[in-house]
C-alpha cells in the first residue's frame, strides 16, 4: 500500500481587493463636490469682525456691558436698560434661505441668573403706544436653517421700536441691505438703541430709546476674510432714526457717519481694522463727498529719513496719502485735526502734499530734507509660467535689494510663507544658508546700497485640490534696515484646475405625450469625466434619475410640468434649461393636477364682487360654515385671474366673542380624494383689524372626527395672504372620499403654548366677533396614483457553496411597477439593511449556513422567492476513501468542497509533484502506472 498525503490549499480573500475599491468610490464621490458661489457666515468668529465697540466682556457682574456670542450675532447686552446696546453680525446671501420665521418669542435663559430675563408678557401694551418688538439682527437675515432663526427671537435681541421706525424706514433698509448680499457682498453689520432718559415700556422693563443707528460695510466677495478685503474705497452706510412715530420711511434721509454716532454711544467702531483705515471709514457719510483738506501746517520743517513730522488742518481724518516732494510716506491719523507722518526714504526737499476722500492739499512752504544715510532692505517675489492642481517642480523666484545708500550690518533673515496647496520641496541660493523645514534663508555678507543679493529659487508641488487663487508671502528682516514699509511681499497666483467644468451642448426638449405613453428626456454635455447627472421633476430631484437620458413611461396627468437635468463634475455644476412636458387625456383636458378649486366668482359672470359662488369653479365638493358663522362676498385676491370687476371673495363673520368658543367657529370643505395622493393645499386670506390672528388647520378621514394639524398665523390686517399646507406625510387623506379639513379661528393660549386665554388680532385694534375672515383661490391638489403591475420574479437566487472566510453574493431579478422594495430573509427572519436586489455576505462563517430568500414588494403586492440554500464548509481540505491497490492499479474517491476543483498530483520522492488529474469535487481517482513503481506518493491540491 502507498501513503497518500493530503494538502490543505487555503483559497485568498479578496479583502484587499475590497479596499481598494472602497477608496475609488470615496475619491469618486470626492470629485462631484462643488463649492457655491456664496458661502453661509453662521460661526461666533464671524459675528464681531469689526471688534468690540464698548471693550463688553462675558462677566455676570457686569451689568451695562455683558457680551453675548453666538453663531448667529454678538451682543453687548444691557441688564440695566432690558435690552443690547449693540448687535453685530455678519451677512452673506448663503444665510438667506426658506427657514419658516417664529411666531413666539423667547426668554433667554442664557443670560446670567442675577440678570432680569424679560419674558413676552413684559412686552404687553406696547402696541397701545405703537411700538414693537424690534429686532437688532432681523429674522430675515438668518434664514438658512429654523434653528438660527429661532435664536433670533430671544429677547436679549429685542428693543422697544417705533413701529413707523420698525416696519417703515428700519425694514426698508434691512431689504436692501439683503440685496446688496445678493448682489456679489458681504456686509459687517452693527447696531442699536442710543439716548436713554426715563422713557420705559409699559411693565417697566426696557427703556425706550431716542434714537436707533445702524452701521454697515459693504464688501465685495472674494478671497480672504472680509476684514482683508476692506480698504478706504470700502462703502459704510450709517444711520441714525429718531425712534419715534411719524418718522419718513426713506433711509437716505438719515444718513450720518460713524463718528457722530461714537458720539452719541460713547463707542469706539472698527478697532479690528487698521488705526489708518478704521479713521477713514468713521469719516465717511454715504453718498456724500468729505470736506476737503485745509489749512495745512507741519512741524519740524526740517529733518533727515525716519524723522516724525506733525502735520495739521482739518478734515484730516479722511486721509489716504501724504507725499513728501512726490514720494509717498508712513503716517498715522491721530485727530481729525492732526496726522503725524514720517519722511520718507528717497525724498528731497519740496512741498508737502495731504490727500483724503474729499481732496488734495499741498502746503505752500517746503519741508527740507537734510539727508542721511541708511540701509533699506526691499523683498519681491516673483512665480514663473502656469501652476496646474497636480503639478511639480513649480517654482517662486525671491530677490532681496537694498535700496538705501548704506551697507547691510549682521544677518539678513528671508522667510517665505507658502498658501495652503503648495509644499516646498526645495529652498536655497547662492551664499544663502536654507532651512528646508523652516523656509528660511539667512545671510551675514554685507549688501551695499543699491545692490541685490543672489535671488533664492524655491520649489514647489501643487496639490490636486489646490484652491483657485492663492497668495505667496515672503518677509526680509535684520541687516540694520531702518524702513520696514517695504520688507514684506506677496505674489498673487492662479491655480488652473486640471478639470473643465461641466458645459450643455443639447438641451432637453419639450414634448406633448398621451396618458400611458413614455416621455424620455436627453442630454448631451461636455466636461472633465466622470459627468454625474442628476434630473429634476418642477425642481425637486427624481429618484434614481442619474443618467445622461431620463424616461418616464406611462405617464398620466399629473407627470406634466417642467423637466430639468443638473450635470456636475469636479470643476463644477451646470443646470440644464426646463423641457415642458405636456401630457394630453384623449379624452379631453391637459395634464393638471388640481382635484377641486373655490374662485368664489359668480357663474356665470356678473361682473358684481358682493356677489359670488360657493360651487367649487373646478372639481367638486362642498363648503359649509361652522360654528355660526355669516357669509358675504367681498372683493377677492389679486392671483384670482378673473376680470377685476368679477373677483368675488369670501367672507365670513360673526365669531365667538372674545374668549369662548375656540376652535369653534369657521369654514369646512369636504372633497373626495379618490385616484390622488400626495395632497396639498393652498388658499389666500384676508384679516379685518378686528379679526383672531391665529386659526386652526384640521383634518378628517372618517368625514366626523377632525383632527389638528398646523397652525395658521396672519401677520397683518387688510390685504391677502397665502397659506399653505403640505399634507405629504398623512397617507390616511389619499385617495379618500370622505377627506375633508376645517380653519377655525383659535385663541393665542392654545396656539402659541403661551399668551391670553382668548383671541389676539394683528392690528393694535381689540378683538371682536364681528371681525371678518375672508377666502379666495382655495385650491386642493395631489398627483394620480398610477395603476400598478405586481412585482414577478424572472430570476431566482440560486443556491451556492462556499468556503469560510470568503465572500458569497445572491441576487434576483423582478419585474413589476416601480419602485421594487427588497428584502432578503435569512431562515425565513429578516436580514438588517438587506434591501438591495442582490445580498453581498462577506467573510462567510460556518454559522451562517442556511436557506436565503427574498420578498420584493410595491404598491399593488408582493412575491417572495424560493429559498437559496448556502453550503459552507470550514476547509477546503478533501477526503480520501475506499482506497485500494490491486498490483497493478490504485484507486481512491476524493471528497472536497462540492463543485470546487482540485487536483490529484503524483511524486516518487515527496519533493518533486506533477499533476495527473484535475476534476470537481467529487469524483473517483484510478491510476494504472504503479506497476514497477518502487514507491509511489499521492496528494490532493484544491484549485482556487
């Protein structure tokens, strides 16, 4: 008998494999990023960039200046006068969005303990007075997300306002401040009360204020932070209201300049800036021209290079230059009426000359220089040809000249600060000691006057997300230069990207289908690869619509409306042109998706607004008053498209006097919704002064018991206004014929959590049941459910074998209506997250062995599938059996991992083997070769 030896052949995973694939699909995702044109300003370290006008800090002692930071603004908030003294923030168009305002406001537990924490109630009786609620930083600057708006209506934000001034000149500045954000700017924004006597809010709470003032600097968008960007061309807008009734609404006419109102406030604006800038910009008044420069003297009228001349005259605080005989000179503004400047290297004796935003002066005697000698260290740098994202080997040139008249004394040290996106990989030149690490070069050989030094060449590699446009900055010190105004230089430089932005050759065009035909949608575009597309039914993203060409098969009514693609690579995104589809009922009619309509009007027309319909003027349903409430028709909303003589509104009066009967007293609609989901409604109304602010919107699926939903709030009286209501996530009102939903007039207690037990209005006005509540345009909507086609199964999973420790996948395919929904079962219980038309196990165990299947279902049913059955085996290690020897053969069955190869190999000597059978598992082995064989050896080899 011969031994036979057996081989366990571990088969290779494939988690490298796996790895590696998962870093492609990040870097994929990574290169469909794209950066918006306007970034959002939410971050405590936007909010104060300006500095601290009152030095107000964090201490709950301090009861006159305690600063508040948030996200949103800043504050120096005022426990003694109930109310910020100042507001301060930031405002791009990225924090403008479609946040809903909140209708409440909130006591701000924030504040210290030992501070008032003024409540919404101290605010009762204001509008007997007519003032308001008036917000420093306003609600629509931060409309980017509810939860930063919500934080600006704690009342540590409000000031007693006049409502002329709030609603009037106050909004009106704010709206265009928002436009000049939309318009390319960024805006640093600080404002507040000013001129605090006795005057209090009815409670006693906050003091009201004489004036209110506001300041802001306008900054073109671009690279950098905002302050960086600010220069003495820099528009600042200030304004100082009377905050009193009456006042004009036309903010021009309030125009003044941050000066006056330092006065006023015994604040000090734009500490953050430059002493020089800063001077000038709390000079300017907008849209005037300051007072030109007069009456200019200077002391010393003598002195050498460096020497400090005392300048003087008036309206000095706007100035921008001063020249010594035509060569330009350090100065510092320290008083409208004093600038102290320096002479400069290189000037001679002549005339000095002061230029400010409202114009030059130059003085009629001389200044005479008295020469000197001096060392003046100059630096440039210098980039050559294009940097690329991805590039190496770029470099920056840097030449150290020393333009005085003396020679360089003691080392002269050169550090090059590189922008984020480029690293150095090289620094150095002739006679200059290099630090790599440190990019700094240094040198002790003395420089003489009007010579350079050998330039220093460093190297660069630009990363492949390098930013567009970055700023080299290099600095020369030491040498004893005595003139630091030229030691530091910056190369601006553009970064081409290696991508080209996504561009629309073909748009998709518009077409006309008939219900249950296919409408299909092409676009051709170019651009850097890999193109992502993303398509767009009336705006909102279609599901899995992110090809190059979008079909939407059996389409029906409401399919109709505006197709559109977004086409995005890593340079950029590119939105296509909107294609109608027009989809037509061969029965009559266009695509719609209106289920009943209210206009109100007369049918037929006669041309009498007191005169009108309760019939719906498209669909069907009914209308009917609850809660005793009278009707008329009034003149109706201005989207009404009938003619103007014929727009009839409707409505209702006699309420519940004040106090009874909540949600009580209103309108009903009663529409089936049969053949529709996705419900929506939408209607305008209008408020007589009089009238409850606040209603109630209920619903109903039985057609008896009706059930609140949200709260519909008024924000003025005498003219319409559009409600709402997206009824989306209540499946319960589709397809309903007994659907119907109610609006009642409600008290604020109930509607805010919060308020008088009773009806509030929006106008100063008491409330009375004899208000009216009128209605126009009530319009309910929702999209046709399509007819559905029950999920088959065309493919089952199969069932598999497989080896421990290496990765199995089953996968089945259906068909039936979209969308399909899996989800796989294992031994008949449901897998987690296993709802994918295939099943991907990786790393298999013995354990988990068993029956695999899958039910998919839709909206008109569901089909499970057979069962799968996975084998695994812990091996791949075959067994031999029934091994014989006849003499003149052998032969033996091998057993290993059903339907997995292995082979059968032969040796004389257990070092040399060759195969001599291959076959699936298993399978019977005879070998007729061992007649003289001395000795003879067999082993079984798995085959991966």
């Amino acid at each position: 008998m011969y031994p036979l030896t057996k081989y366990l052949i571990v088969a290779p995973t494939r988690n490298s494999f796996a790895r590696y694939l998962y870093a492609v699909v990040v870097l994929t995702t990574a290169l469909f990023s794209a950066a918006l044109p306007a970034r959002a300003t939410i971050g405590v370290s936007f909010q104060m960039q300006l500095g601290n006008p009152s030095n107000a800090t964090a201490d709950s002692n301090n009861h006159n200046h305690y600063l508040i930071q948030r996200t949103v603004e800043a504050l120096d908030y005022s426990d003694n006068l109930g109310q910020p003294v100042w507001a301060s923030w930031d405002l791009t168009s990225g924090d403008v969005g479609n946040a809903t305002r909140l209708t409440t406001y909130i006591t701000d537990t924030n504040l210290p303990s030992n501070f008032y924490r003024l409540i919404d109630n101290d605010y009762n009786g204001v509008g007997a007075i007519n003032y308001n609620r008036g917000h420093l930083c306003p609600s629509e600057d931060r409309t980017d997300t509810d939860a930063n708006n919500d934080m600006l209506f704690f009342l540590s934000n409000i000031m007693p306002q006049a409502a002329d001034n709030n609603q009037g000149v106050w909004g009106n500045f704010e709206g265009d401040c928002r436009t000049l954000a939309n318009s390319g700017n960024e805006l640093l924004i600080i404002c507040g009360p000013s001129g605090f006597g006795t005057n209090r809010i009815p409670s006693g709470k906050a003091v009201i204020a004489d004036y209110t003032w506001k300041v802001a600097v306008v900054v073109p968008l671009g690279a950098g932070t905002a302050l960086s960007r600010i220069t003495t061309a820099t528009r600042v807008i200030c304004l100082k209201i009377p905050n009193s009734n009456g006042v004009s609404s036309v903010w021009q006419n309030y125009v003044t300049s941050a000066k006056q109102i330092q006065v006023d406030t015994g604040f000090t604006f734009f500490t953050a800036l430059p002493s020089n800038l800063a001077w000038v910009l709390r000079s300017k008044i907008d849209g005037q021209t300051p007072a030109a420069p007069a009456n200019i003297g200077f002391s010393p009228t003598t002195g050498a290079t460096n020497t400090s001349v005392v300048i003087t005259g008036t309206n000095l605080d706007s100035t921008t230059n001063i020249t010594f005989n035509g060569i330009s000179a350090a100065f510092t503004i320290n008083s409208p009426g004093q600038v102290t400047a320096t002479v400069p290297f290189g000037a001679t004796s002549g005339h000095v000359s002061v230029a400010t935003l409202g114009g030059t002066s130059t003085t009629s005697s001389n200044f005479t220089v008295t020469g000197s000698s001096i060392v003046d260290l100059a630096v440039t740098t210098t980039h050559t040809g294009s940097f690329i994202q991805g590039d190496t080997g770029d470099t920056y040139i840097i030449v150290v000249t020393n333009v005085g008249t003396a020679a360089t004394v003691g080392t002269v040290t050169v550090v090059d600060t590189l922008p984020a996106g480029l690293t150095a990989t090289a620094i150095g030149g002739s006679g200059w000691t290099a630090n790599l690490g440190t990019l700094t070069c240094t040198r002790s050989d003395s420089l003489t006057g009007n010579a350079s030094y050998p330039p220093i060449t460093v190297t660069v590699n630009v990363s492949g997300s390098a930013p567009a446009s970055v700023t080299n900055t290099v600095t020369v010190s030491g040498g004893g230069d005595a003139n630091s105004a030229n030691n530091t230089a910056t190369d601006p430089t553009t970064i081409n990207s290696t991508a080209t932005s996504p561009t629309i050759a073909s748009q998709p065009q518009p077409q006309t289908v008939n219900v249950g035909q296919t409408a299909t949608f092409d676009v051709t575009a170019n651009g850097t690869a890999p193109l992502g597309y993303q398509w767009l039914f009336n705006g909102s993203s279609i599901a899995g619509a992110s090809l190059s060409s979008y079909s939407r098969s059996n389409v029906q009514l409401a399919d109709g409306g505006n197709y559109s693609v977004i086409v995005s690579n890593s340079a950029g995104t590119m939105i296509s042109s909107n294609a109608l589809l027009t989809v037509i009922n061969p029965g009559g009619g266009l695509s719609t998706n209106v289920i009943a309509q209210w206009n109100f009007n007369s049918n037929p027309s006669d041309t009498n607004t007191s005169t009108g319909s309760t019939v719906p003027s498209t669909g069907s349903g009914t209308l009917t008053l609850v809660g005793g409430t009278s009707q008329l028709f009034f003149g109706g909303a201005s989207d009404d498209p009938a003619l103007a003589n014929d727009n009839s509104g409707f409505s209702t009066a006699s309420y519940p006097a004040q106090g009874i009967g909540n949600k009580t007293a209103g309108v009903r609609f009663n529409i089936s919704t049969v053949g529709y989901q996705n419900i929506a409604l939408s209607w305008d109304q209008r408020l007589s002064g009089t009238a409850s602010k606040y209603f109630r919107f209920q619903y109903t699926i039985n057609g008896t018991d009706f059930i609140d939903y949200n709260l519909v709030t008024m924000t003025n009286n005498g003219a319409f206004e559009i409600k709402t209501n997206n009824l989306f996530s209540l499946s319960g009102v589709n397809n309903n014929p007994n659907f119907g939903f109610r609006i009642l007039a409600e008290f604020e207690s109930t509607a805010t959590g919060a308020g008088t037990a009773g009806y509030v209005t929006t106008s100063v006005s008491s409330y009375g049941g004899s208000g009216t509540v009128r209605f126009d345009m009530l319009t309910v909507s929702g999209s046709a459910i399509p007819s559905a086609t029950p999920p088959s199964i065309t493919a089952q999973p199969l069932s598999q074998t497989a080896i421990a420790g290496s990765n199995v996948t089953f996968s089945v395919t259906a068909s039936g209506t979209a969308p399909l929904v899996y989800q796989w079962k294992y031994n008949s219980g449901n897998i987690s997250g296993a709802t994918n038309s295939t099943l991907s196990l990786t790393n298999v165990t013995v354990a988990q062995a068993g029956n695999y299947s899958v039910v998919i279902t839709n909206s008109a049913g569901s089909a499970p599938s057979s069962n799968a059955v996975l084998s695994i085996y812990a091996t791949t290690a075959a067994t031999v059996s029934s091994f014989t020897y006849s003499g003149t053969q052998a032969q033996f069955n091998v057993t290993g991992v059903p339907n997995y190869s292995y082979a059968v190999q032969v040796s004389t000597n257990l070092i040399d083997w060759s195969s001599i059978k291959t076959n699936t598992s298993p399978f019977s082995f005879t070998d007729t070769n061992v007649v003289n064989s001395p000795s003879r050896f067999y082993r079984t080899v798995y085959l991966p």
